[in-house]
C-alpha cells in the first residue's frame, strides 16, 4: 500500500540549512541598541530584551534552535542545550564536545530552571509558548536574559538564523547560510517548474508522536514538502503535531512515508502497518 523510501530530494531541503560553513567560528559584532556593558534586541515574540554586549555562553532548550546555532557556526558557545541534541547524530558529528555540554531538559519534558540557571548563560534561548509555561519569567527573576526564536516558516527560519547571528556575533556566517538556503531554494523550483500536479508525490510526514502522528500546513515541515515538490496529504491538519487514525492515513494513501527525526517508531514499525 505505501512506498517506503528516502527521497534525495527531500533529503536535500531538509539538510540545506545545516550542511553550509559549519566549521566556521564567530567573529564579535554589536549592533542594535548599545551601552558599554549591554545591548538590547528584538526577538521573534516582538520582545525588547537587553542582553550582555558580548554573548559567550548560551542554552538552547529544543533541537530546532540548537541546530540553528550550528548553522550559524556558534555551538562554541553552548554551555546548556536540550536533553536530545547531546546525542544526536548531526551535532556529534560537527560538535563531539557537546556530548559533555549540560541537559537542561527541552519542551515535551520541561526544563530543568536549575541546571540552566547552574550553567550561568548569558543568553537563553526559547519557543514561543514558553512564556505561557512560566519559564520566561522564571528565569528573568533570576536575571538572566531569555529570547525567543519561532522558526515555523520559511521567513521566520531566515529570521531566526539572522537574530541568533546577531546575537552571537556571526553575522558574516548567519548571512552566508541565509544566502545558500534561498540560492538551493531557487535551484529546486526551477528544476520542479516542469513537473505537473498530477506527478507530485503524497507524502506523509510521521510525527514526534509516532507513526501515527503528523503535521498541517502551520509547521514549517509542511513547507519542505511543498517546496520539495511534494504534496502534504496531511495538510489540512492545524495545531503542530496531531494524532492520525489509521484509518485516516489508508484514505490518504500517501505513496511515500517519511520519517521526523523525532519520531519515537521505526521505519519497521511503519512497515508492519501494511498488510
């Protein structure tokens, strides 16, 4: 019933943010409002926040963000990050030190305000509803400055690399993987420019929460699809990630089933599921 596979070219889109300069170290810029000690920026949230004028040590608190800051070239700088990305096969493999840098937790388990307060960041790093889970607050009450990044759109994902550039102080760098993703961005549609509707591929997109799980056209997964040249069968999902019955997913008839590096099922699982 389904197509199991990876395609290359999915594969490509996915990794294109990730994959540019990043061996590549900051070099120390200030922009934005200034004083001799601190700065003030603006984060994804519309949130005015003053900030150390140099920033050398940072927490990131879920992989998205962590793997923003590799992009950029600033996981130097990483003295606390997300329980997964300690472990996690891309970060190892550009960063082996990060496996001794300290969990703080990440959003499906909570943060641990103890151990991000114990690693003395500068800077924290946040999604959007952390304000709504006390964390925000929490910390400024322990004066340390928290910014929120909301990567959930193509525009939003440049925006995100262009304030953490910011910063960190790797503008040159946050600009080079801003430029390469548009330029890969244009390649791929102008080599799908030719390929009709009817051709496209269905793709299903198996969630954080297992097989059976998926995302709608608010998730910026939903946007590699379409920008891939696939079609999102489960497009007209709303609110992140959204269980799927299986009935749902036969009557989607997807005819290729991907993986999110989150998914806590296998491949084998997905496998088992067709008769």
């Amino acid at each position: 019933m389904f197509k199991l596979k990876w395609q290359r070219w999915l594969l490509l889109l996915l990794c294109v943010l990730f994959i540019f300069c990043l061996f590549t170290g900051c070099a120390q810029t200030q922009t934005g409002e200034t004083s001799a000690d601190t700065r003030t920026v603006t984060d994804q949230a519309g949130r005015k926040v003053e900030i150390p004028a140099e920033v050398n040590r940072i927490v990131t608190t879920w992989r998205p963000c962590t793997f923003l800051v590799f992009a950029v070239g600033g996981q130097e700088k990483l003295v606390g990050v997300d329980n997964g990305s300690t472990a996690a096969p891309f970060t190892v493999g550009v960063y082996p030190e990060i496996k001794n840098v300290a969990k703080v937790g990440d959003k499906k388990s909570g943060i641990n305000i103890e151990e991000v307060v114990a690693a003395k960041p500068d800077v924290v790093f946040v999604w959007a509803e952390a304000s709504n889970d006390g964390i925000i607050e929490q910390l400024e009450t322990q004066g340390i400055p928290t910014l929120v990044i909301i990567p959930e759109s193509a525009e939003e994902m440049k925006e995100a690399a262009a304030l953490l550039g910011e910063v960190l102080g790797c503008t040159e760098q946050a600009d080079k993987v801003i430029g390469y993703y548009d330029d890969t961005i244009a390649m791929i549609k102008d080599r799908l420019k030719d390929v009709p509707e009817s051709e496209r591929k269905r793709v299903y997109l198996a969630g954080a929460h297992g097989i059976l799980s998926s995302c709608g056209s608010d998730f910026y997964q939903h946007y590699l699809i379409e920008q891939a040249g696939g079609v999102n069968v489960a497009a007209e999902l709303k609110g992140g990630w959204q269980n799927v019955s299986p009935e749902q997913l036969v009557a989607w008839d997807p005819d290729v089933i991907i993986a999110d590096p989150y998914c806590k099922e296998s491949m084998d699982d997905a496998l088992k599921m067709d008769p």
